[in-house]
C-alpha cells in the first residue's frame, strides 16, 4: 500500500502537495498547508514526512499518475525526481 502525493501548481512559480491513501478515489487526501518555489522541493518535504513510515509513494501530477518511486530516492535527489516527472521542474 504506496500513499499518493499528488503535486499540484498553484500559480506560476507555487506549487503544493496533498497526501492520501490509496483507495480512497475523489478524496483530496491531506493537503500540505505550505507551498513552495519547486516542484522538487515538495517532493523533498513530502518525502522526508513519508520515510519513517512507507517505502514508496505513487506520485500524481494534478491527480494524473506520474510513476511510484522509492521514497529513500525522492528526498535524497528530489531534483533528479522532478526532472523525471511529465511536466518537468
């Protein structure tokens, strides 16, 4: 069981995360209150909250599937993640 994060932009420049469990289809899951510069960079704060406790995460851009990575590899090289991902940083 991967928890999803999905990140989304807020505006030009803004990004967000929201986390839930899978399972549970049209919840908006937990959304993080703070926002941030990069893409990369939510995937760092997400990631450093979802390591003590899962082994992977289903990523979501904008509720689209993304990839399901090793939550180790996304908050030790977020930025290689990012670059990874569909749209980019």
């Amino acid at each position: 069981m991967n928890p999803i994060l999905d990140l989304r932009p807020v505006r030009p420049g803004v990004y967000t995360y929201s986390l839930r469990a899978p399972g549970q289809p049209g919840q908006p899951g937990h959304p993080c209150p703070d926002f941030f510069a990069s893409i990369a960079d939510c995937l760092h704060d997400a990631a450093s909250s979802l390591m003590s406790y899962f082994e992977r995460v289903d990523v979501r851009l904008g509720g689209h599937p993304a990839g399901i990575y090793a939550v180790h590899a996304v908050a030790a090289d977020p930025d290689t993640i990012a670059a990874d991902l569909p749209s980019g940083r």
